[in-house]
C-alpha cells in the first residue's frame, strides 16, 4: 500500500447490537453487492452521511479485510476504513471497536494470508487517529506497540503481490503500524525501542527470503522516523545497527552460502535505504544514525 514520502525534518447493520463477531468468522457482506455500485461509492470517497450507519459498515468492513478478492478487500474494505479514519469521520467509540475486530484477526489462525496482514495494515491507521488527535491512554498506547511487535516477530508470509490475488505484503503492513506508532511522541521511549527490536528480526527475513517488494524500505521508514525522534539514545541505535551486522555473520566457508548471500542482500538493501532517508539531515540524532549507516555497510564489504 502506498504512503507519501518520507521528509523527516520538517449494509448496513442494525443501530443496535452491531456485530462485534471476529472478522475471521464473520461473512464479508460486500458479496452481495454490485461491483459497478462499490466502483461509484469508492470514486466517489466512500460518502456515508448517516453516522449510524456509517459505524455499522465500518464495523462490517473489518470482516472483508481477509477476503481473497483483492478488489473488496484492498479497495473496498481497506479504502472505506482508511478514508473514514484519515477524514475523522469515527469517533473514539467506534475506534476501539474497530481496534478490538482487528486485533481479533491479529489472533486468528490465517492459511491464506489476506487477514493478519490487512489487520496490522487498518491497525496502522487506527494508531495514526491516536497521533494526530490523542485518545489512548499511556497503557493503551504501549500495549498497542506490544501487540505490533508480537505480529512483526511472529510474521512468516513473504507473499508480496500474486497476480491475480493482489497484495499480502505482510512484513510491510507491520512497518507501517510500527511508523505510525513510532511517529507518535507520546509513545513512551522503551515502547519506540521495543519495536525497533521487532523491525529488526525481519530486516533480513526469519528464512533466507529475499525482498522484492519494497520491503526494505518500508521496514527503514520507522527506523529513521525513530532516530527523528530525539528521544532515543545515538549510541543505541548504533548499537541496533551493529546487531544487525552481527547477526548476519561471516559468510560461511563451505559450498552452501545462498542463503547467507539473500540474508546479505536484503541487509544491504536496507541500509542503502536507511541511508537514503537520513542524506541532507542536520538533525544530531540523524546524522548520528547515518554515520552508523555508513560505518554498518563498510563492514559488509
């Protein structure tokens, strides 16, 4: 899913009673509706003027985010939510309902891979309400970023877009719900440091996988947002990098290396876009951390 780029510096259900049944067992309802009918109400900004309805679709939107059609899902499903929380559109109420849908299909079992990962994904833009007009509590915020690190450590779907079944992208949906938490100052430091330890565990994939979807980028999006922040201590970033370095290793001296050389890529391709987001920054924290960039990949050569 596409997001601006990085500048650092600077339908109905009834009204009561909505069905709070785990997204992963419940129907997605836009089955039953008309292709051109979803076309026009997505071009035309997922207008809903009633509130009630409009927290009852919401609530049932959260159903079709694990739907295999990339269009109700993606589009429709990911779209409306999106739309409505980026306009301001929910209150709180509906907010932390919507959380706890998500965070249910966080839990579920998924074979097919569409509903963890939409769930982290629609999770990135509840947290980004909490960032721009604070709701959470202090508890609610760290148990949020808990939440986040235990999907990032815990992801192992590589799947990034199939034809014909549209986008999974799992490990980039979990650096988007970890950026837009990061990005929150009132995040406590240690929550902000707990997820730059989770991003790290998939920087270079639990199995060798090599990225071709952007990942590296997305997962050095929250990285650098970290180092912004100027709460975080310079030398333990650096230490994150050099962790990293460390647990790559030295390429093994025998005939089975592949998987070293893949573990070696996406690492490198990360620091290039680590370092890529830190150039021209006059920040100490940033240029701390790019100076550690730096210092990282000269070890790889």
């Amino acid at each position: 899913m596409p997001f601006s780029p990085i500048h650092i510096s600077g339908f109905l259900l009834a009204c009561a009673g909505l069905s709070m049944a785990s997204p992963a067992h419940a129907r997605c309802e836009l089955h039953g509706e008309a292709t051109p009918g979803l076309e026009q109400w997505r071009s035309s900004g997922f207008p809903m003027p009633d509130e009630a309805q409009r927290n009852a679709r919401a609530i049932a939107m959260t159903a079709c985010l694990g739907e295999a059609d990339p269009f109700l899902r993606d589009d429709i499903a990911f779209g409306a939510l999106s739309t409505w929380m980026r306009h301001d559109q929910l209150d709180t109420g509906m907010l932390v309902r919507i959380e706890q849908a998500l965070e249910d299909a966080i839990a579920a079992a998924d074979a097919d891979g569409f509903g963890r990962s939409f769930a982290a994904l629609a999770l990135a833009e509840v947290a980004r309400t909490d960032r721009l007009r604070p709701w959470m509590t202090p508890q609610q915020r760290s148990r949020m970023a808990t939440l986040a690190a235990d999907y990032l450590r815990s992801t192992r779907d590589y799947r990034g877009y199939v034809d014909g079944e549209g986008w999974r992208h799992a490990v980039a949906h979990g650096a988007d719900w970890a950026m837009q938490l990061i990005l929150n100052k009132a995040l406590a430091t240690p929550d902000a440091m707990l997820l730059l330890e989770a991003l790290a565990t998939q920087v270079m994939s639990a199995d060798g996988h090599a990225y071709v979807y952007g990942e590296p980028g997305r997962l050095a999006r929250p990285v650098a947002y970290a180092a912004a922040r100027g709460d975080l201590d310079q030398a333990a970033m650096g230490a994150w990098l050099e962790q990293l370095a460390t647990a790559l290793g030295p390429m093994p001296s025998g005939p089975k290396q592949s998987q070293w050389w893949l573990r070696r890529g996406n690492l490198e391709n990360f620091l290039h876009a680590l370092g890529h987001m830190l150039a021209g920054e006059q920040a100490p924290g940033l240029v701390a951390l790019a100076a550690s960039v730096d210092a990282t990949l000269a070890k790889l050569h």
